[in-house]
C-alpha cells in the first residue's frame, strides 16, 4: 500500500511524465526546400502535408498550419547583394527591374547611425532607383558605386535588433508584443526565437523564428492552431532546418546557445 507521503510525490511525477509525452517532437522525414535566396532542407513531421506557395512553403495538418518564407534581404550584406543584383540587371538593359530591385529592397531606418547618413543614403540610392532611361553610362555606374560605399559604411546590427525589425513587418507591435524572446543558432545560423501574443488579450499566443543567413531572412512562424498543439511541430522544424551552403562565421557558441528554447 503506497503511504501519503509517497503518493504525494508519485502524483508530481506522474503528472511530469505526462508532460513530457505531449511535448515529444514528432519523427518525420527530411525534404529539400528552394525558397528565394534559401536552398535547404527540412524534416517534414509524419502525418504533416507540404504545400509550396512561391517563397512560402506551408506543412499542415488538420487546423494547424506552419509557414516556412522567405523575407528577403535582411541588413548590410543582403542589401548589398541586391544592389548588386540591381546592377547586373542594368547592364543588361534591364533598367526598370533594376530600379524594381532596389525600391523592394528593406531599409531599416534602425541601420543608420545619424539622420546625415540615412539622408546621404537615400540621396544616392534614388539617383539610381528614379533615373530616367537616357541616362549617361558613366553617371550610373557612379551613381551605383556611391549606393556601395553607402551600404558598405552601415556597421552590422545587432542581430536581435535586426529581428526586431524583421518582427515587427510580420506582427506589429499595434497588435501584438512580445512575451518572450531569445537568440540562438540554428544549423550554424543566428535566429531570434520569439513568443508573441495579442497586445489587448494576451491571448492568441504564437511562435515565430527568424533566421538570418548570407544577409537574408527566413521564418518559421504558427499561421494558425494553438501554441499548444503546433509548439512541438514548430520545434522540429526549426531543429530540423539545414542549409545546403556552409555556415557563415558564427559568435562563439558560449555567446548563442544551440538547441531548443530554454525553459
């Protein structure tokens, strides 16, 4: 017979054990992903749909729905990617993709040290992304070599402000803020890991991780379903990202944890 003592520990434990069962990430299998400037691969959770929608892909099972996109450029090193996409277009004739190019481009105004710098930027970057189509050779090439020195001066954000700003195109913080964040690697890349939830109810809660890779960022973020019933899928899925190009140099390990959030 199990005296009170006892059962009043088994019962903790019981509960405990029951805990860690629901919170089991599923197994699944692993499936190569293309979104944008992203070539990776997943483990999709066994029992979980996959359908691509350009640069989303959405892994669903009944009401509960994940996103996997591509955000585009994302800080000095994508945007300067993309002026250089933006150029390229322009050798080869190819002006108006050019300039659609660089007007696409995010430019957060948190990049900028001084509102002189910011003013400089945006003088230079709009010789190029308003000229008209006679302009002389010489003078865009100028012009674009300006755009470079520009971004090549921005000092790298920190990269959970950087989120932050990525974050707050996705869930505004009008609407939502933020309950809890941290940082971490995800395959050798930095990532924000954040849970969010509405600003008046604090109901609603939701996951969403931004990864940062080569100037570019991508989320993985709950488009619909509880947190309760999506949170191991979300998990698994983050675990399970990998990119099919080396990792870019990383802050020592001791600075961004790798693995799951903490608890």
């Amino acid at each position: 017979m199990i005296g009170p003592r006892k059962l009043t520990l088994a019962v903790p434990l019981i509960a405990w054990i029951a805990f860690v069962g629901c919170q089991t990430r599923p197994n699944g299998t692993r499936q190569d992903v293309a979104l944008g400037e992203f070539h990776l691969s997943v483990r999709v959770p066994e029992g979980w749909r996959v359908l691509s929608f350009g640069r989303e892909v959405r892994v669903s099972r009944g009401d509960v729905v994940l996103t996997l996109g591509d955000l585009g450029p994302a800080g000095p090193e994508g945007i300067q990617r993309e002026v250089e996409r933006a150029h390229t277009l322009w050798k080869n004739g190819q002006l108006k993709d050019a300039q659609w190019v660089l007007k696409t481009v995010p430019v957060p105004d948190e990049l900028f040290g001084t509102l002189v710098e910011r003013t400089a930027f945006w003088a230079d970057w709009s010789a190029v992304a308003n000229a008209e189509a006679g302009e002389s050779p010489d003078a865009m090439d100028e012009a674009f070599e300006r755009i470079r020195a520009d971004v090549a001066a921005i000092q790298r954000p920190d990269p959970q402000v950087l989120a932050g700003t990525v974050l707050e195109k996705l869930e505004p913080k009008a609407r939502r803020d933020i309950e809890t964040s941290h940082m971490r690697l995800i395959s050798g890349r930095e990532a924000m890991v954040y849970r969010t939830w509405d600003r008046l109810t604090h109901g609603n809660a939701r996951r969403v991780a931004i990864v940062f890779d080569k100037g570019y960022a991508l989320k993985l973020d709950i488009e619909k379903g509880s947190i309760f019933s999506a949170g191991p899928a979300f998990e698994s899925l983050l675990d399970s990202l990998r990119f099919s190009a080396p990792a870019p140099d990383a802050p020592p390990a001791a600075a961004v944890p790798e693995g799951p959030e903490p608890h």
